[in-house]
C-alpha cells in the first residue's frame, strides 16, 4: 500500500491562543501533541497522560521542541483546562478534513471517549472530548 504525505499537526494548530501569557516553560503545541497522543492511546487523566509522555520520551524529543523537558501531569491540566474549545474546534476540523482529503476519505473506524476528570465543576468547564479516526491509508489514527 502506497502512503500518503502525512499532514501536520502543527499546521492547523499553530494559530490556537494560548491562554497562558507570555512566561511559559513548555510550548502549548508540545503539551497539546503530547496529551492528544496519550489521550488516543488510551491514557485516562493527567497523571496517564504524563506518563505516557514519559514512556514516548525519545520519539518526543525528536519531533518536539521541548526546551524544558518534559510537561508535569499539574501542566497538562491547568494549560488544557484553561483552552478554549471553540478555539481548539477551529483548529481541530480543518486538521481532520486535511487527512481526510490527503487519504481520499479512506478512514476505517471512528471512536470517541471523554478524558476522565476533565471536567471542573467550580469553573464551569465541560470535560474534555476526543475523537479518533483511523486513516488505513496513512497508517495513522
């Protein structure tokens, strides 16, 4: 099976405000790469999603910027909680359509999941929904 040119995440999100300001450690398109990717492989929190970003190590550093290591499970939650979905929804479809157009709409399955403990209560934040396609062409969810 001949593979099709892989779109880029960081194409589509590179315009996502980040909600922090301007004194960060960690770039906001590592933190949303590293949790989208753990979150898709099953992880179920922030602590799983550090984890996994601590077992992906290696392949994290040779596609990410990271310039302080490593994210905290406490980073992933205050820098994801504070996004705002409508904003993460504009950068989210177009990325889709994207992958869906390079692989000729050849998508096998579709799954969705809600990150558990996501959702803040006090704040008045709906938890976190994901979304997964497998792209048979690209080789890629």
């Amino acid at each position: 099976m001949e593979r099709v040119p892989a779109v880029p995440i960081h194409e589509h999100f590179a315009s996502l405000p980040d909600p922090r300001g301007a004194n960060v450690r960690h770039h906001l398109l590592d933190i949303v790469v590293m949790a989208s990717c753990a979150v898709l492989g099953g992880a179920e929190g922030w602590d799983e999603i550090e984890e996994d970003g601590q077992a992906q190590a290696e392949w994290c550093k040779e596609v990410l910027d990271m310039p302080h290591g490593m994210p905290s499970h406490d980073t992933f939650r205050r820098v994801l909680a504070r996004l705002d979905p409508d904003e993460c929804t504009r950068c989210f479809l177009p990325w889709t359509h994207a992958l869906s157009e390079r692989s000729e709409g050849e998508i096998g399955a579709m799954d969705g999941n809600t990150l558990r403990h996501s959702c803040d209560q006090a704040a008045s934040k709906a938890a976190i929904h994901m979304v997964s396609a497998w792209a048979t062409t690209n080789r890629l969810v």
